[in-house]
C-alpha cells in the first residue's frame, strides 16, 4: 500500500451565520474586538433543527453523493468530535443508519474524543489500519465534526459549526507522511465540559491560549526532530514546510502560532544566523515568561509577514467565515488551502498540519501532495458556498442560541426551528421521543 492518506474530503456548514462586526455593536465591545483582535468575519450557527448527529449525516451523505463512493466499499467508519449527546451511544452508530440500504454492517471504527483533536486521533487510526495487517482492502471514511458554542461573554464570538468527511485510502493526492509526526499531551484544565446538563463549555481563555502555544512548540520541536531524524533534512525550520495548516479558534491565534514556530526555529539556530539579527534580544526568554511575552510574540508576527501570507493565510478562509468547529478546524483549513491553492502549485509540495485540542493533546504532522487535487477543490466549491448563506442579526442569533440552551438534552421534544432555512440535502431533527431517542429527516 502506497501513499496512504485523503484520497477526497468534503465539507458541510449551516446555511446561516452571524456578522461579527453587527455582533461587536450588538454586545457592546469596541470595535475590532472581534474583526481584528480575534480576526474573526462571521460565525455560522444553527438552531434546535440539527445536532451532532444531523450535522454528521449531512457530511456524509453528501460526500457520497458528490464522489459516488458506495457505502459498500468502505470498512472502516470513525467520528472525531466533542459534541456529546449521548454518554454511551456513538455518532458512528447513528452514521450506521446511512450504510442500512447497502446492506453493508462491517464496518469498524467509533468516536474518539478530546475537545479539538479527536478528528486528528481518527484520521491517524484509519491511515493506520489501511497500512496495518488488519485491513482488508476496503477505504475508511474519517468524520470530524462540532457545534461550537460558548456562553455569553468574551468566548461566544469564537464559536462556529461545521463538519468534514474525509475518505483514507491507498494512492491518495495527500500522502500521510509517516513516521514524520511530533505530539505532546498533558493533564490541564483550559477548556473542559464536565457540566452534562449544558452544551457549553467550562473556558479559561488565557490559559487555553498559553497552552496551544505551549503544545504547539513540544509537537513541532518534536516534529522538526524527526524531519531531521528520520526525513534526512539538516536543521530543520519552517522552510522545510511549504504550507502549514493550524487549528484555528479564530484566525488570530494562527498568526500568531505560525510566529511561534519561527520562534522556535530561531532559538534551535546558531547565534549568528543572520535572519534573525533583530529578534536577537528575545533569545534569553525563559519559555515560561515567553508565552505572555507580547513584545515576543509582536517581533515575531512582524518577521513572519510575508511567509505567514504565502504558506497559512490561503488555509484561513473557513475559519474565518465560519469560526472555530472543533475537532474539524484544522481539516477545513486543509480543505481552504485546497481551495485557494491550484493544484499546479501544490504539486509535490508538503502540507504541515498543527492540530491542538484542550485538555490537551496536539500533534504536528504532514502530507505530500502526489496527485491531481483539482477535483477535491472543484467539488469543495468552498468560496462560493460560503457566499450563498444567509444573514442573521445578533439579535435573532441570541434568541436562537436561547432555544438551544433550554432545550439541550430534551425528552419527548419537537424542534420549533424553520427547516426553510436548511440546504437542500441537510439532515435535520424530526422529533425526541419520550425514550430519548431521535429522528431526522432529510430536505
Ligand atoms: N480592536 C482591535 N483589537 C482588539 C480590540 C479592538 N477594538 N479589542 C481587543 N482587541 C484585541 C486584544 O488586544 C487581544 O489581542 P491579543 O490577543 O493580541 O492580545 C484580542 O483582541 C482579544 O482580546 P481580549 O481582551 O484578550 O479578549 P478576551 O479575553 O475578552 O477573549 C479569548 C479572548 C480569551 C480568546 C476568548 O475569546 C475565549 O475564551 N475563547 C475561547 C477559548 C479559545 O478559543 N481558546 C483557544 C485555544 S483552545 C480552543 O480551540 C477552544
């Protein structure tokens, strides 16, 4: 098995979002709050209609559509999220439902979570399985997918939705670059959900940000060892990568990863590398005292400018139009990048992924582009799918993220959301009953 990684990947986000400009007058914030501080353009949401489930089926079903893939050919299914509505029950299970027609019922794989990584951790497992002993020739289908939604306060504009399906398979046009691949884990308390009863998260924003930062610089120091290592490449640095891809809680704090990393390569340089003559008074930095170093983290922004441009900033439309989704930011930052990049370009080029989940676990890793990725972008249709949704003021958002909070988790329940405003093609919530248990319909 040659060049096993994502043969395809579609993408699925709600038809209607908010503009974080409206959203910066509507809760009182100074202007750029959200634009610029956070780099943030809209935020898509959805109401009582979907949830974790619909918005899974929506990916799914509609990836196979658009490839003609057959539920038939595939063994292996994993879903990567943290949106949990069911402490027992999987989202694989219920994506069962789409492979009942096909008579298809082998299929392995279940959910992997841990906040933002466990589409990474699923993506790794069925790239390990097609290469592994146990794979039966049969492709995998990796889905990673979240409602990302904040209580009211300085985190709700981070918020966002969005799924991605992934197809992993021999000879794909984004080879899996193995063993190349640094991660880093820690027990910490930055971003958690231990309250069952509310969707929302428990956030300490500050130290959620330290520690991206602070993962970020174990997983890459740990990757750049082993481009070294094992890929042969003396002194590794960002020049090596030729695009690289974050997970984006807002679009800021990819700027400002990507200056981390030039950080990094600057403190594993000589003394005298001349690229980094007027950064040299941050080399004494304790690492501690330098992840709330602003003066730090402005030099390095500065430095970075023109490769931040040419190797990241074609990753950031959907996060940017869409806003954080979790476990699958960091594969819609591929599939931007996809979109923005002509193949002619990405040809042979190494795409470097930085995926960061709280709690935390993050890995850096990457691909080799080794075959035509024109219909990939073709089929993402990213741009123009993102400009045909639908507006919603403030105001309307909050009475709509209202409805979610008191209904989260209800017994015998009928949405009351418009299923006007749905694309054609979404799966959305008929009904709970008094056992809990959900159906949805298609539009
Ligand atoms: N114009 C321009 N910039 C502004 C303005 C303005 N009017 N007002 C504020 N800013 C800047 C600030 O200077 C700051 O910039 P900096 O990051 O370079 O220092 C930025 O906007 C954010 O402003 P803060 O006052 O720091 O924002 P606040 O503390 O209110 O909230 C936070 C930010 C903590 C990130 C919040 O959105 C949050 O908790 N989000 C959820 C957690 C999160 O996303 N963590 C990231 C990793 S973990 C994960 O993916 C879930």
């Amino acid at each position: 098995t040659e060049n096993v990684g994502i043969v395809a990947l579609d993408v699925y986000f709600p038809s209607r979002y908010v503009d974080q400009t409206e959203l910066e007058q509507h809760d009182g914030v100074s202007a750029g709050k959200y634009t610029i501080g956070l780099g943030q353009s809209k935020m898509a949401f959805c109401d009582d209609r979907e949830d974790i489930s619909s918005v899974c089926m929506t990916a799914v079903q509609g990836f196979m559509d658009k490839y003609g893939v057959s539920y038939a050919d595939i063994g292996r299914l994993e879903v990567g999220t943290e949106t949990i509505i069911d402490k027992s029950k999987s989202t694989k299970t219920v994506l069962m439902s789409l492979f009942a027609e096909s008579g298809n019922s082998s299929v392995e794989g279940i959910d992997t979570s841990n906040a933002c990584y466990g589409g990474t951790s699923a993506l790794f497992n069925a790239c390990q399985w097609v290469t592994s002993p146990a794979w039966d020739g049969r492709l995998a289908l990796v889905v990673a997918a979240d409602i990302a939604v904040y209580a009211r306060g300085p985190a709700r504009p981070s918020g966002g939705v969005g799924a991605v399906c992934i197809l992993v398979g021999p000879n794909a046009p984004l080879a899996l670059e193995f063993p190349l691949r640094g991660t880093f884990m820690e027990h910490i308390y930055d971003f958690y959900k231990p309250d069952m009863s509310s969707e929302f998260p428990t956030v300490d924003g500050p130290l959620s940000v330290a520690s991206y930062v602070r993962a970020l610089d174990h997983a890459y120091n740990a990757y750049l060892d082993k481009l070294a290592s094992v890929g042969g490449v003396e002194n590794p640095s960002l020049s090596d990568l030729d695009y690289v891809v974050f997970h984006s809680p807002y679009t800021k704090q990819v700027v400002k990863g990507f200056a981390r990393m030039a950080y990094n390569d600057f403190l594993r340089s000589s003394p005298d590398a001349a690229a980094y003559a007027d950064v040299q008074q941050f080399r004494d930095v304790a690492r501690e005292a330098s992840y709330t170093d602003k003066l730090l983290e402005k030099a390095f922004i500065g430095l970075t400018k023109s490769q931040f441009a040419a190797k990241t900033e074609p990753s950031l439309l959907a996060a940017r139009n869409i806003g954080n989704m979790y476990t699958a930011s960091v594969f819609f930052g591929l599939a931007s990048l996809l979109s923005q990049v002509p193949h002619a370009q990405l040809d042979g080029k190494r795409i470097t992924l930085f995926s960061y989940g709280s709690g935390c676990a993050a890995s850096a890793y990457s691909f080799r582009v080794r075959g035509d990725t024109t219909a990939i972008a073709d089929n993402l249709a990213l741009a123009s799918r993102l400009e045909k949704r639908i507006k919603v003021a403030p105001a309307k958002f909050e009475k709509i993220m209202e409805l979610r909070e008191h209904t989260h988790n209800a017994q015998e329940y009928q949405p009351t959301g418009s299923v006007d405003d749905l694309l054609p093609g979404t799966y959305y919530l008929q009904n709970v009953d008094s056992m809990w248990r959900r159906s949805y319909a298609r539009t």
